[in-house]
C-alpha cells in the first residue's frame, strides 16, 4: 500500500494546526493541516514496515502512523501534543475519538523538559539571524513566545490550552517587528522563569499513563479484520509482556 493510500484510506483524526489554530492567523496565513493514519495491522508483519509519517498527499499536509503518534506524545513532543488539542478538528472517526479521549494520559510533567528544550533551540536560531542580518525571523519569535506561554500555563493549570486568546494582539505586534530584540529578549527571559516556577509545583503527574496507551493500542492492533481471531494462548503471551510470568495452566 502506497502512503497516500494510508493518508487516504486510513485517517482517524485531522485537524488543522499552525495560525489558524493558535488563533494568530491573518489574511495571508496558511492552513497547515495534521492527522493520524492507522495501518492495517498486517503490514506491519512485513519486513518492510509501513511508514511511521507521510508528508501530503495535500500541501501543508503532514500526518503520522499512530504508533509513532503515541510514542511522541509519550516523550511529550510539543508539536504532537499542541494536535491533540486543536481546537479546529476536521475528522475523527471512532479509533480518533478514542484517542482524542487519551488527551490527559499524554500530559505530564515532561512537558516542562521538551517545551523548554525546544524554545531554547528556536531562540539559537533566532539569534543567529541576529548577528548575521540585524533582525530575527520575527514571525518565529512570536511562536517562541506563544510556545513558552502555552507550557508555563499547561504546567500551571494541567490543561493543554493552544488558542492564545487576548494575547493575540501582543504576539502580532513580536511578528509585525515592533517589539525591540532586547525587549523581546526579556519577554522570553520572563516566561522561562514563570515555566520553571509552575513546573516546580505543577498538578500535572511526573510521567505519562503508559499502561493505559499501551492498552489503547494494541486494542486497536488486534481489533483490525485482518487479524486472525484470537488464540486461547494469547492471554498467556500477553502475560509474559507485560512481566506478570507464564501462568499454570
């Protein structure tokens, strides 16, 4: 099965993300679109195994297998985590209902880690354009900024909120370069420490409910038609899997 079919054929959640969902979006915005395919369980008995992301078939298109889905958002990647919430969802069927309803066991404490760890690299990158062209890319200042306040408030409240709300003017002022690099510079210093205080204190748990993803998935796996139905020694390799020993038969 070629990737666009999978896209195609297998979606289970789509949303639209980028501007449009942070609720920054203008007249010229893009609207990047994100989903989640499932692949028949099948494929993955192959030696080649199916792709873990396609990017397309659309523009601005970008989707990943599921697996690789929960896997990412375990690690409490800010980008899969930010799709789980959208606020603009175009598709779900019932297996994408079903993972939207995992939202909360995604969340956790890692969070402070990941989002820091990835503004850190945006504002390097950032002020590489500085020294080279005067200015940075203004419009990914802004994101930077967007970014650490949707982690200092998720570390504050537990609740993944993306849409920035009343914030929006401030942040287009950072994209339209009326903010001072100094002055965005302190903004950015600012919401790092009032990160590292939530995450200090935070409601969120200290790890992911790996159990109950694990559950979700292979649920998923075993519920496709092309697996065979099940074997009374299934429940006794399960056993070993997750350590719980062989049990006497």
């Amino acid at each position: 099965m070629d990737s666009e079919a999978l896209v195609r054929d297998h979606t289970i959640y789509s949303c639209v993300m980028g501007s449009r969902a942070f609720g920054l979006a203008t007249d010229d915005s893009d609207t990047d679109r994100r989903g989640v395919f499932l692949a028949p369980t099948p494929l993955f008995w192959r030696l080649e195994k199916p792709p873990t992301h396609v990017e397309g078939p659309a523009d601005e298109q970008f989707s990943w297998e599921l697996e690789r889905f929960c896997v990412l958002a375990l690690r409490a990647n800010p980008n899969i985590l930010e799709c789980l919430h959208s606020p603009l969802v175009e598709y779900a069927d019932d297996t994408g209902r079903a993972l939207l309803d995992l939202r909360e066991a995604f969340l956790s404490r890692r969070a402070h880690e990941t989002f820091a760890r990835y503004a850190q690299g945006q504002h390097r990158k950032l002020e590489a354009d500085v020294r080279r062209h005067g200015a940075p890319r203004w419009k990914h200042a802004m994101h930077l900024l967007r970014l650490l306040m949707t982690s200092r408030d998720l570390l504050r409240t537990g609740t993944l909120t993306i849409d920035v709300g009343d914030r929006r003017e401030p942040l287009l002022a950072v994209k339209r370069g009326e903010v001072p690099w100094p002055r965005f510079e302190a903004w950015m210093s600012r919401l790092e420490a009032e990160a590292d205080e939530a995450g200090a204190r935070s409601p969120l748990p200290a790890e992911p409910d790996h159990a109950r993803v694990e559950d979700f998935l292979v649920g998923v796996r075993r519920a496709d038609p092309g697996v065979r139905e099940a074997h009374p020694d299934d429940e006794v390799v399960q056993g070993v899997v997750r350590g719980r020993g062989v049990r006497q038969l």
